[in-house]
C-alpha cells in the first residue's frame, strides 16, 4: 500500500495438505489462537466489558533487532459459520478488516486438505468505529487525499474598496474523508 492511497485490499489463498475443514473452523472459532498467529504479539488481553474487544500488544523490532518497541491497538473478533472476521483500530486513523475462512479443496488442480483464504482490507485515515470518543467520530483526512489534492486554493476576486490596500490571502479548502 502506497501513502498515495487510502484503502488498499488484498486477498490471501493458501491450499493446505492433510488438513480437515473441521480442523481449520477449529482454529479459526478459537479468537486467542487467530489473535496470537503473528510472532510480533506477546499479549492479548480481552475486554471485561465487551468480550468481543481484545487490547493485542506486539513488540517490533529495530535496526535489524538491536532494539525493540511496542505497539498496542484494539480489535473485534466475530466468529462466522465458516471462520472469523476482525476489525482492528490502530493508531492515527488506521483501519483494516480481515475476515478469514476456509472450504474443502476438491477443484480440479487441488485435491484433499482445505484451503484457507484471507481477505484483508487496509483504510488510511478512516473514521474508527467501536467507541464513544468525540475525537473519533468526527471525520479525518487521509493521507491520499492529503497528497493528492491540493490544500490551498486561491481566494475569489477580493472586493476592491478605492482608497484601500487590496491583499490576497489563500483560502485552505475543507478536506474530508
């Protein structure tokens, strides 16, 4: 995803040998495995008044893992007939939805096992849902729009009063999401 754009999707599909359908919807039914399959998190903490919200801690590495940070954001698990989807709500505006599910291979190239698919979708600047905040119900710039669309225009003619000195000042034009 390029800072030029504000929402980018991609799908993911990975055909897996030997494994069960039953065997997947296990994996995927499970919110503490799905929110644990990266190996940046280190903590994962449900809500006690939501159990649907989960606070994910992930450590990053820095400078090729000389030093580390961390990073917190929230996420909605909801589980489907067929697997899961999530909502995550990170910094600055940032909003993917995954939802992730699996069927039996049994096309013409693909034979036995499941194969797993994941649909991602990354929003930039989006307005994050999930809470009560003031400051995240109202509308923020994207980044794309940031960079592609110029955020000064020029003033209309100034009305000319004689005997005055006439000045032009930019106008910033109302950017929304």
């Amino acid at each position: 995803m390029s800072l030029f754009f504000s929402a980018h999707t991609i799908t993911l599909e990975k055909h897996i040998v030997g494994a069960t359908n039953a065997a997947l919807l296990d994996l995927l039914h499970d919110p503490l495995q799905v929110l644990r399959l990266s190996p940046l998190v280190y903590k994962v903490e449900q809500d006690a008044t939501d159990p649907a919200w989960y606070t994910i801690t992930e450590r990053l590495p820095l400078l090729g893992g000389m030093l580390t940070t961390s990073t917190t954001f929230r996420c909605r698990y909801r589980e489907t007939e067929d697997g899961c989807e999530c909502e995550v709500l990170a910094g600055l505006g940032t909003r993917l939805t995954s939802s992730m599910f699996g069927h039996a291979a049994d096309d013409g190239e693909r034979k036995g096992g499941v194969v797993y698919t994941e649909r991602l979708a990354v929003k930039v600047g989006a307005q994050q849902r999930g809470t009560d905040s003031e400051a995240q119900r109202r509308p923020r710039p994207s980044i794309g729009r940031l960079f592609l669309a110029p955020a000064i225009e020029p003033a209309p003619a100034p009305i000319v009063h004689p005997g005055r000195t006439q000045i032009r000042m930019p106008v910033a034009r109302d950017i929304r999401c």
